[in-house]
C-alpha cells in the first residue's frame, strides 16, 4: 500500500491522527538513539575488538567520564581497564575540590584534564595544554561530549621562554610520546611548530596568579624548562600542588635529567612525595638515582622534616598541610595546629 493510500484509509478509519504522532514519536526517539550511540563509551572488551583500526572511539574513564581516543592506541587499552596511573588518577580526584583551579600541562587526550573537571564542578576552573594536533582534536572532543564548560583548552605548551620550537610527532596513535627534545618508545613520523609559553606568563594572562590549586606536569623530558619558566609563580607561599612526571630517558634526550628536575624543585620550597599504590597514602621521597617512570607529587608543606612523614599522609590529610602552610605564609593566622597530621 502506498503511503497516500495508507494515509486515506487512516482519515477514513479516524486513526489518521494517532498515525502521525505515532510516527513522530518513532522519529524522536530514533533521534534520541543516534545522539546517544554517537557519544556512548565502549567496554575494555569491544575496545581490543577494535584494536588496530584506524578510527575514533569513546571510553569510560569512571564517575560517567567519558573519553575519546583512537582504537589502535594500546595506551588507551590500558586507560580504559584502569590501570593506568590509577594511584595518580585517584589522588587528584581525592585532593581537589568543588571550585578549584586545576592546570593540565601536557594534556594529550585529556586523562587528567577530564577527571579533575569532574572534581571541581561548574564552579571550577580548568586550563588544559596540548601542543599536538592529533591529541588536542582527541582532548577538545573529550571536553565537548562530556558538557565540561569550565574547561578551556589550549593548543600550545610551556617552556622556559616564549617561543617557537619543532614538536616531534611519534608514530604512536594517541600523540603520548611526541616530544620536544627526542620521543622515547616510538619513531619521529612528523615535525609541527608549535608555540611556547612560560608558566608565569600563562598564570598572568589568565589572572591566575595565586590562584591555583594543582597543576599537573607531563611534558616527555621537558619538565625543568617548565618548572623555570614559573620561577615566581613558583616560589610563592601559595604555589600550587604539582604532580611531575619522572622519566630518566625522556629527560636526558631532551638534555637535561631528572636529578635536575628534583633540585629545581627543592630550590622552589616543594617537598616531593611518592603515592602507595597500595593504601593511596603519600610518602616522603628522597632524592633517587634513578628514575625508569614515576611521578611524584611536590607540595610545599608546613614541615619537610621526613621524620614528620614518616606514616604518611592521606589526600586529604595532605590538602589541609598544604592550606594550613600557605594561609601562615601569608600572615592569614598566626599559626595552625599540624602535630599528628600525618597519623592514620
């Protein structure tokens, strides 16, 4: 039966009316479907079903997060299961709270990025820094399906000086190991001319300035650059908590060193502490000799004694040390109780 003979016999039979709001029905919600699945995250299970294909998928990364990234990327396997720097994600997802500003330095696709919009809420501020092009078109997406409007991204990345270098792209899907200095892992495929910022001018810019909550540093080896380029920003009493990424072989082929990166650090007034990827508790790190892959968490904190951390400290624990510092630094109080702090 054609479809103006159908819609004859419905007028004829009084149905003609229900017919149309039936179909109507039928088309919202055939709509409603489509704009779902297009965003819908897949499982660990049908991502590795995917595996190796040269397209775009979204995951879940925990508390209705959600995340894209590329279906051939065994790095986003490895987010997707969770592993991936769990202790790490947990910590900034303990430490931060509704309201905070958050920096993303070297986002890539926006692991980071994403979970500490989720914890800073609408009322919240995040800044995220991703040079390349494939990662950033991947972090942008991210942002937009999830509804993270206090988010602003940034496609360019931080240096000890403003200017303009060659960022090397690594044959890697998702862009992890694309480099200023030389990539690890992975092969040189492309070289993209990106723009460099300091630290101190980007706090500046965006009035920033003492303002910051956590700023977290993945950077493949160029960490004491960025660290130097917020030299003022970084000595003050009210630095942010910084999360930094410690790679031996990432460091020394961007000429430098991790030994560097943690003096720099202990210059700046930070202690560095290591998380328990057992209890999530963090603990006083000295100085090592080596750094195969770590990242460590550098705070600045009423006592660096390490006897005073001793047992280590929660997230939670360790935000009210680093508030307790920073108001007496600022002649905010005349002192603030921190013995037993660090207990369980």
């Amino acid at each position: 039966m054609g479809r103006l003979q159908a819609a004859v016999q419905h007028w004829r039979n009084g149905t003609l009316g229900q017919r149309l709001l039936r179909g109507l029905a039928v088309r919202r919600t055939a709509s409603r479907v489509q704009r779902t699945d297009a965003r819908a995250p897949i499982g660990l299970g049908e991502l590795e079903a995917v595996a190796g294909r040269d397209e775009r998928v979204t995951i879940s990364i925990g508390d209705d997060v959600m995340m894209r990234v590329a279906a051939d990327d065994e790095l986003a396997r490895l987010i997707c299961s969770g592993a991936y720097e769990r202790s790490e994600r947990q910590f900034v997802a303990d430490y931060l709270r509704r309201g905070d500003v958050f920096i993303d330095v070297g986002a890539n696709a926006g692991l980071f990025t994403l979970l500490a919009a989720r914890a800073v809420g609408p009322h919240g501020v995040v800044h995220a820094l991703e040079p390349g092009p494939t990662p950033f078109g991947l972090l942008e997406t991210s942002v937009r399906i999830n509804g993270f409007g206090w988010v602003t991204c940034h496609k360019a990345g931080l240096s000890n000086t403003r200017e303009r270098r060659d960022l090397l792209s690594a044959a890697d899907p998702l862009g992890a190991y694309s480099s200023l200095g030389k990539p690890i892992n992975a092969e040189v495929v492309s070289h993209e001319n990106i723009e460099l910022w300091t630290f101190d001018e980007f706090l500046r810019e965006q009035d920033l300035v003492g303002r910051v909550a956590m700023v977290k540093i993945d950077v493949e080896g160029w960490e004491r650059r960025v660290l130097e380029g917020g030299r003022t920003a970084l000595l003050r009493p009210d630095a942010p908590v910084l999360q930094v990424e410690f790679t031996d072989s990432a460091a020394v082929n961007a000429g430098s060193s991790c030994g560097d990166v943690y003096e720099a650090l202990h210059e700046f007034g930070f202690t560095m502490f290591a998380i328990d990827t057992a209890s999530g508790f963090l603990h006083w790190d000295p100085k090592r000799l080596k750094y195969p892959y770590l990242n460590l968490i550098a705070a600045k904190v009423p006592s660096p004694r390490p006897k005073a951390w001793a047992l280590g400290c929660s997230p939670a624990q360790m935000r009210y040390a680093v508030d307790a510092a920073r108001r007496v630094a600022l002649g905010e109080v005349g002192g603030l109780p921190t013995a037993g702090l660090m207990t369980r």
